[in-house]
C-alpha cells in the first residue's frame, strides 16, 4: 500500500505523488498499478530508502477510475509490473480499468469479509462464478453473481495487505474483469452474437 502524498492540478489532469509504505523502488517511466490503473512514473523522489513516485493522471483517467476521488492522505494499493521471469500468483491484469463500481453491502462471518459490488453491464458480461476480477487491483475470486452484481469473500491477509477494509458500502472501486473471457467474446465473432456461438458448439460437439 501507499499513501497519496501531493495531489496537484495539471492541465486538464493531476499530476498525483504517493508515498509507499515499504521500499518500492521503481524508476522514470516504469508501470505501476495505482488502485488498479495503469499509470507511468514520470518523476520520482528520493526519501532516504524509499521513493514518492509521481503520476500524470488524464482527465479520461479521471473521468473512467475512481482516481479523480482521491485526496491527500488517503490509501491506495501499489503494485509493479510482472517481470517475465516472475512467478505468475492471482490472474493476469492489465490496469485498464472496465469500469467503476460501488460497494452495495459489507459484513463479516468469522474471519472473512463478504463484499458485494453493483458493477455496469459491460463489467458484468465478463464475471463469472469462480473466475477472476480485479478490484482497485486486488485480484479477487468471485463467490456469487447476478444481473446487477456480484460478491467476493476477502482474508484477513488481504485485509491487512490493501485497503480494501477501509472502503464501506457506496464507496467506488475500479473493476478490471478477466481478459480471457473478452478475448474469447473478440474470436466468436463480438458481443451479441449468441447465434454464432451456440452453431460453433454444436459444430464442435458440446450442445
């Protein structure tokens, strides 16, 4: 995690400083994931160990992720981008958010915490019980969805480890779903064509 450290006006956009809360060194134009967006480091500051990175956020950013909200001092999650060579953990995300979605209702049984998330229609084609999405950049699995939302279940580790617990119902996160299922919707042929699928199937004998 780390904290926004500056926030100031840029043009249209912000240009946004945040302060990580371990070492995280990273360098002028890497990628890192803020709250699940993709943005390029375009200054950094030293701070004995560690380093305040700094973003320019666009204003189709702004407008598209919960970013725009932020404000000095609040908690975002950080993560760097996957070398090659790493060990692949969670599901493949991109950073370019789907859509903004909001927290519907919240409650605790035992050690878990249950989340349940309003989400657009173009978010929710793509989410699938017992498959993958991306929230504020926490890949997350999916434990029950229907038409207008759907539910996860966060650990404690995940509690601790993002700031997933401090967000309460009808606060805003970012939604990235699984690339998989849009890549697959892209070679049938796109949205809308349940035709094609359902002669593709029989074709391949599954229906």
């Amino acid at each position: 995690m780390g904290t926004v450290n500056s926030i100031e006006k840029k043009g249209n956009g912000i240009r946004m400083s945040v302060r990580p809360a371990t070492d995280f060194e990273v360098q002028t134009g890497d990628s890192v994931s803020v709250n699940g967006v993709c943005l390029t480091v375009t200054n950094t500051a030293e701070g004995g160990p560690r380093y305040a990175p700094a973003f320019d956020v666009s204003p189709e950013t702004m407008r598209s992720t919960n970013l725009g909200e932020l404000k000095v001092r609040d908690k975002v999650n950080l993560e760097r981008a996957l070398r090659l060579s790493d060990r692949l953990g969670g599901h493949l995300v991109t950073g370019h958010v789907d859509g903004v979605g909001t927290i519907r209702d919240k409650r605790t049984a035992g050690e878990y915490t249950f989340y349940t998330f309003e989400a657009p229609p173009e978010v929710l084609r793509y989410i699938v019980k017992k498959g993958s999405v991306a929230i504020d950049g926490i890949s997350l699995t999916v434990t029950e969805t229907d038409n207008r939302s759907f539910s996860v279940a966060i650990i404690p580790h995940t509690l601790k480890a993002t700031d997933i617990g401090d967000k309460g119902i009808g606060d805003r996160v970012n939604l990235e779903a699984d690339i998989i299922g849009k890549y697959v919707e892209k070679f049938l042929g796109g949205k809308g064509n349940d035709k094609g699928l359902m002669e593709l199937l029989k074709q391949e004998g599954f229906a």
